[in-house]
C-alpha cells in the first residue's frame, strides 16, 4: 500500500513509472514481429548502432534535449538496420553475421566518438555515457511526454499496417504474389522496430534495450498462438515489468532502474517458460509423467 501511494505522489518516481509503462508497451507490441521474424538480434544491432547518432547530435548541436538526441540515434539506428537489410540482401552473409558485424562496428564507431568528446573537455558535460546503460532517475515531465507522443505515433502506423505486416511475418512471399511492396513494408516496419527501441535509450540503455524488445514478446508467445493476442499481452508484460521494476528501483539502496527493469520482465519470461498452458515446462513434465503411468499401467494388464 505504501508503494502505491508513492506511486502517485513522488514525482520522480511517477515520471520514471509513467515513462517505464510507456516503453514496455511500445517495444513489448514491437518486439512481437521481430521474434515472429526470427530477427531477435536486430534490437541489439539496432540500440547499439544509436550510440553514434547520438554522440554525434550532441557534438553538431551542443544539445542534450531529448528530441534531439532522439533524432541522432534514430538515424544512426535506421542506417544500422538498412546496413542489416542490404548486407543480407546483397550477399552471402547470414542475418546472425550481419547483425554482429553491425553491432560491433556502430558500437565501436560511437565508444570512439564518445573518448573523443571526454577528452575534449565536454564529456562530463554532456553525460552521454549514460545512454549506455541508462539514468531513468534523471527523467523528467517533458520526457515522459517525447516517449508518449513518439510512442503512440509509432503505435498508430502499426495500426495502419497490421494486416501489412501480419503477412509479412507469416509469410512474405505470398505478400509479395499478392502485389504487396515487400521491401517498403519491411523498410517500414524495421523503421517502427528504430523508433521502439530510441525512445527507451534514456530509460535502460544501448546496452540493455534489445532486452525489453525481446523479453515481453517471448513470454508473450508462451500463452498464446494469436498474434493479435500475443502484442496486447507483451504490451502488458512491458508495462507491468516498467512500473514493478521503477518502484523496486526507487525502495531499494543504489538500485538502477533499467537493469531492475530487464530483471523483472526476465522473470515474467521465466514463469511464462515454466507454466504457460500447452507450452510452459512445467505442463509438458506433468503431460510427460502421465504418459509414463499410462504406458506403465497398459504393461501390468
């Protein structure tokens, strides 16, 4: 009772939860078509390939506002995700190597650039090394909204294309008989993927972002087989992780909230692994030792 009431009283903590529930929605609903997709691994290339776009907005602008942070690592993480996608298309590399290469070569590119402006005297001043694993106690009212607005502008083209990308999930190449643009559609979608996962920089980091991608969608897919279904529960799953993880953060000694974030929703994954029905272990053991007495009753007759 006590937490809930500084749920809504504490400010900070309001605006962390507010912020957290936000982006649990917007990358749980998101991650469901990169796990559908197979492409898990894009979130890593793609919160990772941000660091530079975001070291370099600072260093043309001189400006630590959201926005346009936001619009660097937007860009940075576009061109990521596009080298992702021509990489694969245009050789023999598989989409495992090309996102490794991605990712280590964006991320290597923006550690560089961030030595760089420590060493130009302005590092401590811009406090860009944050971005690697996140100040979500440094989340203010202007920047719950920048999440909520860009968030539900992102939610809003999913609507629109839903049924889009539902194919192009299941199964592109029919999309692709049926006269859909394929490849603007995926541009489209990796482009929404971008966006999920740049407004959640500030909350958990470049390095801990591909997690609250991933995580609700794969718990999400334990309990259901409906895709429509499986994004309302990883919104769920995301936004409850948020707030647990928030005021778990904010009652707990030197707690940072974004990794106490990616622990709860690793939780949910847990359970949702053990007691899913029809697919949690828990049930496929249980299935499992009544075939064994049945087969072992059968003997005895």
């Amino acid at each position: 009772m006590e937490m809930i009431v500084m749920l809504f009283s504490d400010y900070t903590l309001r605006s962390i939860a507010l912020g957290a529930a936000a982006l649990g929605i917007v990358s749980g609903i998101l991650g469901c078509f990169a796990v559908l997709r197979r492409q898990a691994l894009l979130g890593d290339a793609i919160s990772h390939a941000a660091l530079p776009g975001i070291v370099l907005a600072f260093m043309l602008t001189g400006s630590r506002a959201p926005l346009t942070l936001a619009l660097g690592a937007a860009i940075a993480g576009w061109l990521g995700a596009l080298a992702v996608l021509t990489i694969v298309r245009m050789s023999r590399i598989k989409e495992d190597s090309a996102f490794g290469i991605v990712l280590s070569v964006f991320f290597a590119l923006g550690m560089v650039l961030l030595t760089m402006l420590q060493r130009s005297g302005q590092g401590g001043q811009a406090g860009l090394n944050t971005y690697l694993f996140g100040q979500a106690a440094a989340l203010i009212t202007s920047d719950v909204i920048t999440i909520t607005v860009l968030g539900t502008i992102v939610l809003v083209l999913l609507a629109l294309f839903w049924k889009e990308f539902q194919l192009l999930s299941f199964d592109p190449e029919y999309a692709a008989s049926l006269g859909y643009p394929v490849r603007m559609l995926d541009v489209l979608l990796t482009s929404l993927i971008v966006m999920a996962i740049v407004i959640g920089l500030q909350l958990v980091g470049v390095v801990l972002m591909s997690a609250m991608l991933v995580a609700p969608a794969v718990a999400a897919r334990q309990w259901t087989n409906r895709l429509s279904t499986m994004a309302l529960l990883a919104g769920s799953f995301g936004a409850v992780a948020g707030v647990v993880g928030a005021v778990i953060s904010a009652t707990g000694r030197g707690l940072s909230t974004g990794p106490v974030i990616v622990v709860c929703i690793s939780f949910v994954v847990l359970v949702s692994l053990l007691v899913a029905p029809g697919r949690g272990l828990l049930w496929e053991w249980l299935h499992h030792q009544v075939n064994q007495r049945r087969l072992a009753s059968e003997r005895h007759k």
